[in-house]
C-alpha cells in the first residue's frame, strides 16, 4: 500500500523552482531549541549541538531520503542492481533573535540563509530543562514563534519599502508606466505586512502572485512547524503548550504542527530496530521523523514518478503539477524536446497487479501526451525521438 500522507494545505503563492531544481528547506527557530540536534538525527552528520547561542553560524546541510513504501515494494519486486530513493534537501541554519532583522546576533546572514531556502521547518521547544539555557529567559513558545513572524514580516517590509522608495519617483514623473502597477502591488503588500501577516497567508490573485514569486519574500514561503518535547511528554503526549500551539497555528497559517521529541530521536539512533519497536511498543509511542521528511518534502510541492526495471529503481523528483515533457526533461533534456509520450501505469493499479507486464495486460498501462500532469507515484517509460533531441 502507499504511504498514507497527511493533506498539504495548498501554498497561496507558487514555488519559483523549475523541475529539476535543487529545492530545499530550511529550519528554523531561536537559538537552543534542538535544530542542530534535529539535524544531526535526520543526517547523522555530527554537527555541534551545544548549550549556547549560535553554535550554529554557518548552516549545515543534508540531502535526506524520502521514506516511501511504494518505493521500498518496487525494489522487493525487481530487485535491482541500482537503487536511487527521493531526496528531499535541509539546512540548519543558526539561530535567531529578537532584533535580526536590524542586524542583532548573526541578523542578516541568518535571513539571507532563511532566503536562500524554498520552505520552512519552524522548530519551538516546550521542553523544561534548565540546563539547556533559554535566549528569552523562559519558556513560551507561542512569544518565541511571534518573535520570529515579527523578524521575517520586518525583513519582507524593508525589501518591499526599498522597492516603493525606488518606483516612487518613476511612477510619478512617468518614466515607466509598467511600474505603475508594480507600485500599487507593492502598497498591497505593505499594507498586509503591517497588519502583521504571512504573505503566504494573504488571497492574491495570479497577477500578484506573479509579481510576488519575483520579491522571494521570506513569509511567502511554505511552511510547517516542529513541537520539540521531552521524551517523557511525548511518550505521554502530554504538555500544557501542545494545544495552544495548535490553536495558534491554526489561527495564524493553518500549516502542519507535529509535536516530536529530539531527545527520543536522539536515543533511537543507538538503538537497534528491534529495541525501538521494542520501546515504542511498550510506550505506546513512535518515532515521528518519517512524518516529518514527508512534510517537508510536501510543503514545498514536491513530488516523485518512478523509472523501475532489473537494472534500477529510481525516483525522479518533480514538482507537482510538472507536464509530462518537463518530467521527462529530468532525466534527460534531450527526452524533453523530442518528447513523444509517455507510457503511465498508475501506483493503484501497480500496487494490485504487482508488475508492468500484468498492467499491461489488464490495460491499465496508458499513452499520454505532452498535456499529461504528472501523478505522485505514476511509473513511467518516455518515448521520445532522438534525433530531435540532439542525439545521433
């Protein structure tokens, strides 16, 4: 069966990336809230994770794989002497603090890195450990997130008051009447920033979504949002803050919040899998880090179809929406500008039939032409002409 995926809210605005482009995303939070340890157990890279603020400076990155059962039964059937899984890219990147977008703590480097990424992991902690020092004093993480929505929403407002600064006097001595509008989307903008909103959570229309995706504003960018819990709250699902984080979220953008605990992560890691399906049974708990690679790979419209034979299984990472030729165009360019058709079978009708000959067979393997969209999990063979594509 296919990997049950939580509903991804659909994103206001549109991802700039191109099918094929490297995406990624980015976590995010104030310092000491677990990002680097986050990190460390999704890419087992060892990267310091200390008790003191911005340990991380430079952000750390990872490609991480895309657990997928439909994959994972592809690879049992063809047994292939190649395995390629999706992969989604993630950054550490160092922590923030009240006052970054006026340059306080690492400022404008920590925001040209959130910039730089296609998404958001927001990462909070409700963990009590003192210890593990708090930059703000206490704990509060409802303050904490309001801390880094106010610090993106300044950083997005001076980009876009800049931007009126500069088409101001354009507009008004007539240099160019195709600013004109820009201007007017500019206020638009503004005027919603000030009221203290996500971009992404604003209702646009195409030609301001248009405009929008040339700004690459931070709070245009999709997000989810990380619970870090002590182990013993999470194996209890129990916290004071787990609810009005919630209520919160819901309130403010209405994307993903999953609650998790690094320390557990963290433990799981030295354990073999028969001791953690031994714990989560006894506890009645579950790690919830291929939840987490799923939503993020999610939030940012990605998606993958498989190419599977004897020789290789692999998945081919998309964006959703992405036509067939551009799909085809990730494997090879040539593919896409002779593109003829693709031949699709469907997961559904794959996962029951279990093989491209009894598909086939069943007429359930199907020609579809350039105007196909590409499905999440369609396995597909590209006909195409080589000698339009360049090739001899």
């Amino acid at each position: 069966m296919p990997p049950k995926k939580d509903k991804q809210p659909e994103s206001k605005t549109v991802l700039l990336g191109r099918p094929g482009s490297s995406l990624k995303v980015g976590i995010v939070g104030l310092p000491n809230v677990g990002k680097s340890t986050f990190f460390n157990i999704l890419s087992k890279k060892g990267v310091p994770a200390e008790n003191r603020p911005f340990c991380t400076i430079d952000p750390n990155t990872a490609d991480i794989n895309v657990p997928d059962e439909r994959f994972d039964k592809l690879v049992a059937i063809h047994k292939p002497l190649s395995i390629v899984p999706a992969q989604v890219h993630i950054c550490d990147i160092a922590g923030l603090v009240r006052g970054a977008s006026n340059g306080e703590g690492l400022g404008n480097n920590f925001l040209s890195h959130i910039s730089s990424c296609d998404g958001i992991i927001h990462m909070v902690r409700v963990f009590e450990e003192v210890e593990i020092t708090h930059v703000e004093g206490d704990l509060d993480p409802i303050r904490d997130l309001e801390i880094i929505f106010s610090e993106l929403i300044l950083k997005d407002l001076q980009i876009v008051n800049g931007l009126i600064d500069k088409y101001t006097p354009i507009v008004n001595r007539g240099l160019d009447k195709s600013k004109k509008a820009d201007l007017e989307m500019l206020q638009k903008i503004k005027e919603h920033l000030e009221e203290n909103k996500q971009v992404r959570c604003g209702q646009w229309n195409a030609k301001e979504i248009d405009f929008l995706n040339t700004l690459q504003l931070i709070t245009a960018k999709p997000a989810m949002f990380l619970v870090n819990m002590s182990e013993n709250d999470y194996t209890r699902q129990r916290n004071k803050w787990l609810k009005k984080l919630k209520d919160w979220i819901d309130e403010q953008t209405g994307e993903p919040m999953i609650p998790f605990s690094a320390e557990l992560e963290s433990n799981f890691v030295n354990m073999s899998p028969e001791e953690v399906a031994k714990y989560c049974e006894e506890n009645k708990t579950k790690s919830q880090i291929h939840k987490i690679i799923t939503t993020a790979y999610g939030i940012i419209n990605l998606i993958h179809y498989f190419t599977a034979g004897p020789d290789e299984v692999k998945c081919w990472t998309i964006q959703r929406h992405t036509k067939a030729p551009q799909a085809a165009g990730r494997i090879h360019t040539d593919m896409e500008k002779g593109f003829i058709c693709a031949e699709v079978i469907e997961w559904e009708d794959f996962d029951r039939l279990e093989s491209e000959a009894a598909c086939r067979d069943e007429g359930k393997q199907h020609q579809q032409g350039r105007n196909y969209e590409v499905k999440d999990g369609d396995i597909i063979f590209f006909k195409f002409n080589a000698a339009k594509g360049g090739k001899k």
